[in-house]
C-alpha cells in the first residue's frame, strides 16, 4: 500500500442515498440535582450541530476530499434548513427532497462531562411513496459519479433500494452498502455490504468460530447475490470476505472515545478509497486506519487524509515515503477542523535544521489548541533574510519532516517577495484563534497580530530553548 494513493483522493466521484439527519449536542456541567425530580440538571455551555446518518457519510467523503453528491428526505422545517447548511459548507452537492407533512430526523443528545444524558429522537417513517422520490432524482444524478453508497438506517428513504441498486448497476455503478435489514435479499446486486457483527447475526449468520463465520457469510453473500462483506467485528477489526478469500484486519485503536459514526467513517473512507484506484483490500485496511482514529473522538467525526497519513506512517513503520496535502485543499482542510469546533494555532519560521528547540517549541505551540499551522519561509525568502548559503536543507524536504512531528497538522510555505518575507498573508487566509511566536518580540512586533486580534483571537510569546538555534548547529559543524 502507498501514500501515493492519497494524493489522488479527489478522483472519487461518490454518490450517497439514504437516511439523511441532523445531530444535536447541547454541551454543559452538571452541578446538581433538579428539585422537581430525580435527575441532573445540565446547564448549557454549547450547542452543535452537525449532520448524522446519511449526511454524516457524504461529510466524511468531503473530509477525505471525494467529490460527494447526497440525495435523501427532509422535512420543511427549522432542521431541514440547518442541515442544508451544513452541507454547503462542507462543500456537498446535496439534493434533499423536502416532504411537508413528516419532520426531518433528528437526534438530540445532552452531553455532560463528555457523558450523553439523555438523547431525544424526532422522527416519522417516511413510506414508500416518498422513497420514490428519490429513485427518480437518482436516475436523473446517477451519470455524475462512478460509485454509490447507500446508507440505510430504516427510516423509509431507502425503501425501493431493491429499483435503486438495480438502476446504479445498470449505469455500471459501483454499489457500497451499509445495510439495516435483516434480509440481505433486499441488497442484491450490491459490490460490496458492510454489516456489523450484530446486523451480521440477525440476519442468520454464525460467529461461534472463524470457520462458521466464513462459512455463513460467503452463503448469505451467495444467497443474495452480493459481492462480497466487509464485516466490522468491534475490538476484533475487520473482516473481508468473499466467494474465494478472507482478510482479517486487526482494529487500530488504542482508547475508544465515542464509536457514534464509525460504521459511516467506514463506508465513506472505503469509498473513497477505491474511487481514488484502490484495490479492495487495501482500501479495506485504509478503512480499518480511519475508524481507528475516528472512535477515539468524541461524536460523529471525520477522518482528514493528513490524519490517515500519519496513521499509515505509523502502521508501515515509515518508509520514508511522506504524504504533503497539495496546498489548494489545505485551507479547506483547515475550515472543516473549525466546523468541528478546533482552535486553530498558527506559528511560522524557517526550520532549516530541526533541532530539540524546534520540536519543544512546537509542541508547546501544539498545546495552545487543537490543531497546529506552521508556515514555513521558503528557500528564496530564507536566502534574503539569512544570507546566500542558507536555506542548508530546500523546502520540500523541510516540509517532510516538520509533517512527520506528531504536533504539526499542516504546513504551508510562504515568502513572495510581494509579502516582504512575513506570514501576514497567509495568516489572513488561514484566520487562526492563536498566533504563537518564539523569540523575545513584543505583540506588537509580531506579523499578522493586528489582523488575530481583531477577529477575536489571541497573541502568545514564548521562550526558545537555550542554545539550541540553526546558527549554532551550523557552527559546530563548520568548527568539526
């Protein structure tokens, strides 16, 4: 498996059909006991919004950079409306068909002390007749895109998926399921189902030992006229099964947060995968990676491709192959984590020899947030600002390695002349919540502060590590 896949991610033309809703979080301490009954009384510090079920899949495609259409049912209501923006500004085509008389799902879920208190569900099933709805919008769509998931979380959208898969294969579609019902039969023509163990033995098959559970899965698969089954087993990984082979993934997560949405990070980190020219089973062991970095989150997440990168960095043992986030899509990157509610920390500086000072700096930058932008000096502007012989190390290679440091998230090069070698520019266009600088500088003194604190964020100072600099190390060397 390579990095080089990643870099390819866009290539994905996904289309997602099925039960489309939104997730509310309303976010407090608790601190006492309600006098008017028996339960705890939350007071509430923040409210989200985000988008579940069907949508949660297609966002995830988004995150991972597949191009990603979405069809499903709304009401005409309030959260109809907020999901619809949510899906804009994630960049999604989404097609929701509005249905007046029934509301549009949503799952409501009061979070104290990252613990859920309660969940409150708004939902009616929506029948047959609307689900036709969307097999005529599906036939209209279907020439955009190369594969089709289908999400079924049995609220009604999917109720004609028998028409829908037919017609996306007939189009030559690649068909992903993540199935809901019992009978398999339902899904016939389907590539590939992604069941868990539970929806895997209520609909009849047999996980008393690996052999029984090879065994009842290549017959219900037979049976149904499916591809093959991407089982996911839990704390057991992942399975990959068909009429010929099986290949067993061992789970990637050291600590379990929240597993809300995992099945969704699978199905669209799978799809993506093998729209980007993935073969099956690599891309079932890239969709093993993300849900390992997904449950340990808390709510329904994503996964970003500089996150995936650092994973399979992990997993392969570093092969000293590097994925670089092509700049166009870093930015995106960036807006998707403060969608998600991360602080964005923003620092900058040359790094032409890493040195201890360097990585205890970052990662005390790291620590100011959640998420950590270095822009870097590029080789003309470190030339004007050095001297002739600097930079020692050219910017690609500066970028590698400060992109392998756990505390770094994204790294973006600056230094046109036009910017007078300072990250003002840049720190305009990334708009972070902090701006760190090391060095002796008063706030005043630091590029781009005036611009920080205007948009509501915060300026910090802090010490380099004593005798540790490039200048020093190149001295020592010269000295040798």
């Amino acid at each position: 498996m390579e990095l080089s896949f990643l870099q390819h991610l866009s290539k994905a033309k996904v289309l997602v059909v099925g039960d489309v809703m939104l997730d509310k979080y309303w976010h407090g301490d608790t601190g006492r006991i309600s006098p008017e009954a028996p339960v705890p009384v939350v007071k509430v510090a923040k409210v989200e919004d985000k988008a579940g079920g069907a949508a949660n899949v297609a966002k995830n495609i988004a995150h991972l950079d597949g191009q990603v259409g979405l069809l499903g049912l709304i009401g005409e209501d309030d959260n109809g409306q907020v999901l619809e923006a949510i899906l804009a500004a994630d960049h999604i085509a989404s097609q929701l068909v509005k249905v007046a008389e029934l509301p549009t799902i949503a799952k409501m879920r009061v979070i104290s002390r990252h613990q859920q208190v309660v969940r409150l569900d708004v939902e009616e099933p929506f029948s047959l007749s609307h689900s036709e709805l969307l097999l005529a919008r599906l036939e209209n769509v279907l020439a955009d895109y190369d594969i089709v998931v289908f999400s079924d979380y049995n609220k009604g959208a999917l109720g004609h998926i028998e028409a829908m898969i037919k017609l996306a294969k007939q189009a030559g579609k690649l068909v992903l399921v993540d199935p809901k019902s019992h009978d398999l039969n339902k899904y016939r023509g389907a590539d590939i189902i992604t069941p868990n163990l539970s929806e895997f033995r209520l609909a009849g098959g047999d996980s008393q030992s690996e052999e029984t559970l090879t065994e009842s899965a290549r017959k219900l698969i037979a049976d149904a006229g499916i591809g093959a089954m991407l089982l996911t087993r839990s704390e057991q990984g992942m399975s990959l099964i068909n009429a010929t082979e099986k290949h067993d993934f061992a789970a990637q997560v050291l600590e379990v947060s929240d597993v809300t949405g995992a099945g969704d990070t699978v199905i669209a980190t799978l799809a993506v995968m093998l729209g980007a020219g993935m073969a099956a089973k690599d891309a079932v062991e890239m969709a093993n990676l993300a849900a390992g970095i997904v449950v340990g989150k808390l709510g329904a997440a994503t996964v970003s491709p500089e996150e995936l990168s650092r994973k399979l960095g992990q997993y392969l043992k570093a092969t000293g192959e590097h994925y670089q986030t092509p700049f166009d899509d870093v930015l995106k990157h960036i807006e998707f984590a403060r969608q998600s509610g991360e602080k964005i920390v923003f620092t900058n500086g040359c790094f032409d020899i890493l040195h201890a000072g360097h990585v205890r700096y970052l990662a005390q930058a790291k620590a100011r947030g959640d998420r950590l932008v270095v822009g870097l000096n590029n080789d003309e502007s470190i030339a004007r600002l050095k001297g002739p012989e600097r930079p020692v190390n050219p910017l690609n290679e500066r970028a590698m390695v400060l992109s392998a440091l756990a505390s770094v998230d994204w790294v973006i090069p600056f230094g046109c002349v036009s910017e007078n070698d300072t990250p003002a520019a840049l720190i305009e266009k990334v708009k972070p919540d902090v701006l760190v600088k090391g060095g002796d500088y008063t706030v005043e003194q630091i590029a781009g502060a005036e611009f920080v604190l205007a948009n509501g964020g915060t300026v910090e100072v802090l010490s380099f590590l004593d005798g540790c600099s490039t200048s020093n190390v190149i001295r020592k060397i010269k000295a040798q």
